[in-house]
C-alpha cells in the first residue's frame, strides 16, 4: 500500500477559550463558592503557552513524539489529536493523519486531513466526561448520596425470584462506580440472538431492560469493567434531576463552562460528517462478518460507534455517546486540575474529586469510575513515569484521559484507530490494523509526554 504522509499541524487554540482572565492560584487551591457563576471567584483560566518551556517542556522532546506519531502515520495509522496541559497552560495541541481515510473497504484519493479542532467520538470517556462529572457535581450538591442503594433511587430496581444471583436489593451506587456489582460486562440489548428477553432497540424500552439485567456474580466479590454499570449511573441521574443525561451536562456543566464541541448526537446540534473523526468503515457489521437488526453498513462519521449507544440508548447513554475535541477537553481536564472549577464556574468540590479518584479497596486500579495507576498492571495506558495517583480512562475508538494532579498535568490523545481494516475479522472482529501501532496503544505518547517533562531529564 502507497504510504501517505501528512505533515503534523500545529494549531493555536481559539482565542475565546483560552484567553486571560485573573489567573488565580493554580490547582490546590480549595474554593467553596456556589455552584454556577459567581462574581467574586477566578478559577484559572488556560493560556496558550508562547514556548513549550515556559511549562516546563522540552521543545525538542515535544517534536520527537511529532515524529513518532507522524511516522506511524505514514506507516498506515489514520490519525490523531495530541493535546498536553500543565501549570494552566495549553503546551501542545497538535493534528496527524487523517480524519477519513477510507469509504467502506475503499481507501480515498484524497483523505480528509486531520485538523485540531476535529471531533472525535469519546466511547468510554463518555463515562467520565458526562456521568462522572455529572455525578461529582450531584454528589457535591448534596444531591446523590453514593452509600445510598440504587433502588433509593430507582424503585424498581430489585432482585427477581427467577434471578440466580441476588443482591440488587442491596446494591449501592459506589458499588456500581467501583464496577464490582455484578453485572455482565456486555449484554448486547441491540442484539436479539445474544440478549434474548433482554433485547430493545429502543431508550425507554432499554432502561427498563437495564433493572431487569440478571446479576453474573455476587456484588463486591471482584471487579468486571462494564457498561451496563454507567447505563445505569445515567439512569440515576436521569431519575434524580429529571431531565435526561445529555441534557443535563448540556445545561449544567458544558454550558455554563462555555463549550462548544461536546454533545451526544451531534449532527442533530448543526455540526457535518466532515467534522468528525471517522470510525468503523463498514457500520457496525466489522468488516462483514456480524449482523443484527438495522445494522449500519456505512462508514461511521459523526453518529456513536457503540452498539449499545446507537441502537438501544437513541444516541445517549451514560457509556458511550459523546463527542469532543481537544478545546472543550481542555477546559474539562483544567477544571479537574483546578479542583472543581474553571473562570467563574464552580462545578464540583475538591473533596467530591478526592473521593471519585481514591483507590478502591478491592483493586488499587479502579476510583469511583476512574481507572488509577494503581499498579504495574497499567502502565500500558500510564506509561512508567506517572505515579499511583495519576487518574484516567479510555474509549474504544481510540481514545486516552491521563489526569496528573500532583504534577499539574493533563493529556489527551484522540485517535480514530478503528477506521482501518480489521487484521482477520474471522478470528478477531474487534482488532483493527489501528490497533497495532504504538499511538494507538497509547503508553508510548503517554510516557514520551513525561520525558520531555524538563523535570524528568535532569
């Protein structure tokens, strides 16, 4: 295959998100003001670094990994979005490749370039940037109580005589957010040969699936990632406010904060297929080989990837669903950083944010829905240099959080792996030619940002 080269573009964010206001102290600092705007509060604001040294970076380390990833791209890796932050400044936000490299199976004359302010389908960061925040803010409000039981909160949440496993009637919710509750970890709604009585291909139909999904194991025996454990947090917060997730973090939360590159759905918001990050070429049938329903067997570009997602939840779910860019996660990685806020916003407190990323006690890996770095087992996504506390998540799309408090740090790096041929769709539908590749294993960005951390070359 004819290698294709596309030289990184490097793009100084939009003036209007990032400009100035009164700096402030940088993260640390404990505020307790109200919720929403309020007059006399400055959380930092982001600031375009004018050299990568004035963050602490090396300027030649930062090129290193542009050749990196470049390099990969030429190779065959469609493309990505790096973004670093530190100390409140935007060190690095920088496109490779290709948005749309292929139609189908086809591979395009003339791919659409990667550009900075490219959205990107979130998968499972879905679950930290809209459940998670949505729960810290609810939690810090006094609104959710995490020990309360989920059938508190949703009363027909409750064991079943026919269930083999019981335990929902005392299932709590931080059992959920630690996903040790039990539940399978993809019981495929869309799908009626795999979810059999369970099977909805629509939302209100779905959440009362959910309730009804049997428990695989008793709760709070082990940990077993699952979506159906943020299906379910959305529920929650649906219940609890009133007005559905995507609404909610629209109102509350990505609103407020002045973003205008995160939605569920959003080609029903004005945004087009070109300004997306492609992701599977053929629908979801991975290259031929699986079919159900109303199966999509078009290139995906701007509609959610997740099965789960797009069919059983119309778009909007607490797993899976949202998109991005690199600006907009900018601002949500600083408030993180920031301890609950950002500008004159107020969204969660500091002490909600130490208890969402404190270690579960059943495995060090897990927060409350962040994963950690707890121990050796994930330095595949942390890379070596990040210490035990260092918080993140990732999407099967291609995604990578990386939150580091203590140093000031975040990285984001979007990637739209999957929008390449799977290796052998017989013997593995799920591994992509994406997959392979350093930057779509992500520990290798992830550790070349900290060694060009000037801290780390003395």
């Amino acid at each position: 295959m004819k290698k294709i080269v596309n030289v990184a573009v490097t793009s100084l964010l939009t003036i209007s998100l990032f400009a100035a206001g009164t700096p402030g102290a940088l993260a640390g600092t404990n505020y307790s003001a109200p919720y929403g705007k309020e007059k006399h509060v400055q959380y930092p604001v982001l600031k375009k670094a004018k050299k990568p040294e004035e963050a602490g970076f090396s300027s030649k380390k930062l090129q290193q990994i542009d050749g990196m990833i470049q390099e990969e791209v030429e190779e065959g890796f469609p493309g990505a979005v790096l973004l670093i932050i530190k100390d409140g400044k935007v060190v690095k936000n920088t496109a490779y490749g290709y948005a749309k490299k292929y139609d189908n199976l086809t591979l395009l004359r003339h791919p659409q370039k990667m550009k900075p302010d490219t959205m990107f389908d979130l998968a499972s960061n879905t679950k930290m940037y809209s459940v998670n925040f949505a729960l810290q803010q609810l939690v810090s409000k006094g609104k959710i109580d995490i020990n309360q039981t989920v059938q508190h909160y949703i009363p027909e949440f409750k064991d079943q005589e026919a269930d083999l496993i019981k335990g929902k009637d005392k299932l709590r919710v931080i059992d959920i957010l630690h996903h040790s509750a039990g539940f399978p970890a993809d019981p495929q709604y869309h799908n009626p040969s795999v979810a059999k009585d369970l099977y909805s291909q629509d939302r209100h139909t779905t959440l009362k699936m959910i309730s009804k999904t049997p428990l695989e194991y008793e709760p709070g025996t082990k940990n077993i990632y699952s979506d159906v454990d943020y299906m379910l947090l959305g529920y929650i917060i649906e219940k609890v406010t009133g007005e559905r997730l995507d609404q909610y973090v629209d109102k509350h939360i990505y609103k407020p904060l002045g973003l205008k590159h995160t939605y569920f759905n959003p080609l029903e918001h004005g945004f087009k297929p070109k300004d997306f990050a492609a992701t599977e070429l053929m629908g979801n049938t991975r290259d031929g080989v699986i079919s159900f329903p109303n199966i999509r067997t078009y290139t995906l570009q701007g509609e959610v990837h997740d099965e789960k997602a797009f069919y059983a939840m119309n778009g909007i779910s607490g797993h899976a669903g949202l998109f991005s860019n690199t600006e907009d996660l900018a601002v949500l990685l600083q408030v993180m950083l920031n301890n609950g806020g950002y500008g004159k916003v107020k969204v969660f407190d500091q002490k909600v944010i130490d208890q969402f990323t404190a270690p579960s006690e059943l495995n060090p890996t897990y927060g409350l829905g962040w994963r950690r770095n707890g121990n050796e087992s994930m330095e595949w996504m942390f890379g070596p240099y990040a210490s035990e506390n260092v918080v993140g998540h990732t999407g099967w799309t291609g995604t990578v959080t990386v939150i580091d408090r203590e140093k000031n740090l975040g990285i984001v790096l979007l990637t739209n792996k999957k929008h390449s041929p799977l290796i052998d769709p017989l013997i593995n539908p799920n591994k992509s030619e994406g997959d392979v590749f350093n930057t779509g294993q992500y520990g290798s960005v992830v550790t070349a940002v900290y060694e060009a951390l000037l801290e780390n070359q003395k």
